[in-house]
C-alpha cells in the first residue's frame, strides 16, 4: 500500500493507466459474464443506462450516490497521503450523522441560516472526535490506527443502534430510526432533481484539498510525512508526528461532514443502515485515485455510477448483485496490476541502464 503514496508520474501516464485499468475491467467483466450466462452486451448497456441514460438520472441519482464517496475517499485520500491508514472512515460518518441530527432535533425552530452551517459543522466535529481516539492512541502510545479505527467502526455501529433504540427514536416507537429532521436543516436541492448542494460542497472541498497538499507550506509536511516521517523528523524542520495527528483529525472531520450530507440532503432521517459500506468503499475511491483529491471527483463518481447501474442490470439483465461488487473488486486488482507491471517494467529498465556500457 506505501508504493501508492509514491511521487505520481508527470504528463498523461497516470490518465493513460487508469484508462487501461478501466478497459482491462470491462474486458474481464465481459468475460465473466458470458462464462455465468449472461449477455455482456445487454449487461454492460443496462449498466451504462442505469447510470447515465439521462441528465435526471445522472444528476439525482449517480451524482447523489457518488456523494458521500467523494467525501469519504477526500477523508481516506488525506489520511493517505500522511501515511496514516485511517480504516475507520465508516465509524466517522456515523458520528457525523448521528450528531448532525440529533442537534437538528433540538434546535426544531431555528432558521435554516442558523441550523445549516451548525449541523454542518457539528457533524464535522463528530467525525473528528471520533478519530481523536484513535489518532491519540497513535501518537502517545505507538498503537497502530488500522486496529482501532477498525474497531471502532463496530462502537459506532452500536452506538447508533442504541440510540436510535433509544434516545434518538422515533416518538411512535415503532421504528428504529430517527424522527425527520426539520426543513430548515435540510440542503437545498437542483430544482427537479435530487442533487443537493452536500454534492457541490464536496467539489469544493476537493479543490481546496488539492490546493492545500500542492501549493502550501503545510500540504508539504503532509507530503513529506507520508513519503518518509524519518526524514521528516531529522529534517528538523517541522514535528511529523504533530502533522500526521492533525491530518488524521481532519480526515474524520471529512468522513463526518460525509454521514450528515447523507442525512441532510437525502433520506432526513438518521437509520441504523444509513451506510451501505461508503468508508470501506471510500479506500478503493481514493487508492483509484492514487490519492489525488481531484482524481477524487472522478473514481468517487465511477463508483457511484457502478453502485446505481448496477440496480439497473438486475433488473433489466437479470444479473444477481455479486456481480456489481465483484465489478468493484475488479477495477481495484485492474489497477493495482497496471501499476505493479508499469513500475516492474521501470525497475528493469534503470536496471539495464545501470549495467549497460
């Protein structure tokens, strides 16, 4: 996994990988399909219908599903790129959410000027408290995050049962879910379509992700961080340690904002599945990327084409939903293997090279 956070390669190479890795997928896929009976044409055609037949459908219902991927694999991306493995993304949204709405609930009659950023910014808050645990673990007692952002994944999981059983349930009781949400916390949406604005905020940060690691002093000491912490330390210069914890805490505050755009641009309320798997998802959407936050933008929306095409081929292919996954699982291995081959066959040229006369 460290051989992705290497330098990436200038001009075109990375775009023309990522297009043989994608071609690569679809050829397999197609092989796939025809070996488990299905038609790979009628297949991949409903597929592409499902996610781009129309504007409607692109912009309410890819565009929609690829949002909180965006925002998961931006979180998943940063944490990356500080060489902090931060596998707890899933956990972090659920504290966003679940934070989010429960002051959405006890604010019912203020403004939406007022309640928008406030949930906003408490879900962001949750997120990064949420990886407050695990980051200082990290960095006061060397205990390594995959192992604790992983379990806590499963605390907030079970948080969230116990509070939607509880607390946070409906007033009828009935439900394990929240009560809805008043309108003034909810995000605006296109007018007739469901993209809300959680998704242009997302770009947004995407940009401003990308700008920060590129162009400032302090995107450097991410960088730096993430390539060789060592270095960084005897550099002298800044406190690597001290940079990855801050990007850990941003990177849950990323995956928060990522669970109450959920809430509050598409379903209003809080449930116990709000998430269907987007923070484990989010680390192929950002290792696709080569943790690149515009490259974000992208992979986030291909998923989010494969998750909403994918309801398309059952219905109209008649191909059971293994195969979406598996199609997920395949662009990964497509991409990894691309990438080992590129960098074998570079190692043995500078090798040749090496020895030549």
């Amino acid at each position: 996994m460290s051989e992705l956070l290497a330098q990436r390669r200038p001009g075109l190479a990375p775009v023309l990988q990522g297009a043989v890795a994608l071609a690569a997928t679809v050829l397999v896929a197609a092989v796939l399909l025809a070996l488990g009976g299905h038609s790979p044409g009628e297949a991949l055609q409903a597929l592409a219908r499902g996610a781009f037949g129309t504007w409607t459908r692109f912009t309410s219902a890819t565009l929609v599903r690829a949002t909180p991927l965006l925002l998961t694999g931006l979180a998943v991306a940063l944490a990356f790129r500080a060489g902090v493995w931060n596998i707890g993304a899933e956990g972090q949204l659920y504290a966003g959410a679940t934070a989010g709405v429960a002051v959405a609930l006890l604010l019912p009659g203020a403004p939406a000027l007022v309640l928008l950023p406030l949930t906003l910014g408490m879900g962001a808050m949750a997120g990064m408290a949420w990886a407050w645990i695990p980051a200082h673990l990290r960095r006061r007692a060397g205990v390594g995050e995959v192992i604790t952002t992983l379990l806590m994944n499963f605390v907030a999981l079970f948080t969230v049962q116990f509070l939607l059983q509880g607390p946070l349930q409906e007033p009828r009781g009935v439900f394990n879910q929240s009560d809805r949400i008043p309108a003034p916390a909810e995000l605006p949406t296109l007018p007739g379509s469901r993209l809300h604005l959680g998704f242009f905020l997302a770009l947004v940060l995407a940009l401003v992700l990308w700008h920060y690691l590129a162009r400032t002093p302090g995107g450097f000491r991410i960088r730096a961080t993430g390539a060789s912490p060592e270095a960084s330390r005897v550099s002298g210069r800044f406190d690597p340690h001290r940079t990855a914890y801050r990007a850990f805490l941003a990177s849950g505050a990323l995956a928060g904002l990522a669970g109450w755009v959920q809430v509050s641009g598409v379903t209003y309320r809080m449930y116990e599945d709000l998430s269907p798997g987007w923070g484990y998802t989010a680390i192929a959407v950002a290792l696709l990327a080569r943790l690149h936050p515009v490259a974000v933008v992208f992979t986030a929306v291909l998923f989010g084409a494969l998750e909403v095409g994918g309801g398309a081929m059952q219905r109209e292919a008649a191909v059971p939903e293994v195969w979406v996954r598996g199609m997920e699982a395949l662009v990964i291995l497509s991409v990894l293997a691309v990438d080992r081959t590129v960098r074998s066959g570079a190692i043995r040229g500078t090798t040749l090279k090496s020895e030549g006369p």
